[in-house]
C-alpha cells in the first residue's frame, strides 16, 4: 500500500548559495510547493515568524545567525518540520542539528535535488500523519523482558538491549556505534552492520505484535530513533 500524499506545502528554504536555492525552489515549485528563499538565519526567523510556513529546509553554513542556532531557535517556539541541509560531513555536526529537533539532516556531497523534494514528502507525511492511539511499551528490565500493549515480545538478550536502549530516549537518534556499546561492551570484534540486523529483527517482531513497521526509523548515515 502506497503512503499517502502529504500535499503541498509553504517551504522557507535558508540557504546562502544563490544557485542552490533557485535550484531547490525549481524542484520544490514543480513538486506543487510554495517556496520562498532567505541567505540569511536572522531574515529566516523574521520570515517564518511572519509566515509561519509548514516546513523549513535550513543549511547549516549560513552568514551570521548559523543554521544549528536557527533550528534552536526554532525548536524553542515551533514544532515545524525543519530539514537541515550542509555540506558538512562532520558526523558530530549532523547529530548535533537532530538533537537540537531537526526532523531529517541531508549531505550536499553528492547532491540530489529529487532527493531533497523526497525527504521534504517524508518528513512532512510524518508531520501531518493522523495522531495515532496511545501505545503502551512495558520494559521490566529486572526480568529482562518486554511487551508490546500487554502482549510479550519473544526478544533475544541484544534485541532487548537495542530496544531498552532506544527507548529509554524516545525520538533521539542514537549512532550504530553507541548502540554497538550497548550490545557488545565487552571490545568484541563485531562490525556496527549487526545492529542493522538486529533492527531488522526487532522490527519484524514489533510489527508482529501490533506496533507498525515504523516504530523504529532509520536516519541515514547515523542510526535510529525509537518513535513513542
């Protein structure tokens, strides 16, 4: 089943590089959005404050007011989807925009500009998705065990520490190599693509039981996040 179309959308696009803006307004317009381009963090808050736009594509590297203390501020006022865009590939930099509540962090070396249209629909299907039920993970971490809305999750010992740890810090992203500690802290030999397989499982179990094959998503190139 195909997900829904999220429909279009009034983007405010930061970003200092003339060429790279028209470009992405030119994808964006043609994916039926509304965006409107600012080179500059302060005029970024101003315009947002001004229009209250329904998602903002922010660029790390900016004049002045940088695009890590735009989202912050932002994030102080606003739950509006906010997608970081650099060329930055500093992996502290990209966990830095995350925790400060960016949505989605996307590289520009290599640059796609059907991929940005691309994540802008994800995140904003995300953003406007119906809210959904309230849903009960019980962890007893003294039993080793969990359960999924009162139903037991039959989990091995690391697929159990993967999900304790993931859900201890709902909605953070959490790199491979700190869930890798989590796992294996003992200085095994073990490469970080088993905590992908062992999300792989964790998934099929979850959804298994009745919590979607979304709980845990994927944010590419650092990890995952537990979504409550």
């Amino acid at each position: 089943m195909l997900a829904a179309d999220p429909g279009p959308a009034r983007v405010l696009v930061v970003e200092d590089e003339p060429r790279l803006a028209a470009l992405l307004a030119d994808y964006l317009r043609a994916a039926g959005h509304e965006p409107e381009c600012v080179a500059d963090g302060a005029v970024a808050l101003e315009a947002y404050a001004a229009r209250r736009h329904d998602l903002v594509l922010l660029d790390l590297m900016l004049p002045g007011l940088d695009g890590l203390s735009v989202c912050r501020r932002l994030r102080e006022a606003s739950a509006v989807p906010i997608v970081m865009l650099t060329a930055r590939a500093d992996e502290a930099d990209r966990l830095a925009g995350l925790e400060l509540g960016a949505d989605d962090y996307i590289a520009k070396n290599p640059f796609s500009p059907r991929e940005v249209v691309a994540r802008v629909k994800a995140v904003l299907r995300r953003a406007r998705a119906p809210a959904r039920p309230p849903a009960t993970l019980h962890i007893d971490e003294a039993a080793w065990a969990a359960h999924w809305q009162g139903r037991a999750l039959e989990l091995t010992p690391n697929e159990f520490r993967l999900l304790r740890t993931l859900a201890s810090r709902p909605g953070r992203v959490f790199e491979r190599a700190q869930l890798l500690e989590q796992l294996h802290g003992d200085g095994r030999a073990v490469t970080e693509r088993a905590v992908d397989s062992h999300v792989k499982n964790l998934r099929r179990k979850l959804e298994a039981a009745g919590a979607g094959s979304e709980r845990i998503r994927a944010v590419y190139g650092v990890g995952y996040a537990y979504e409550a």
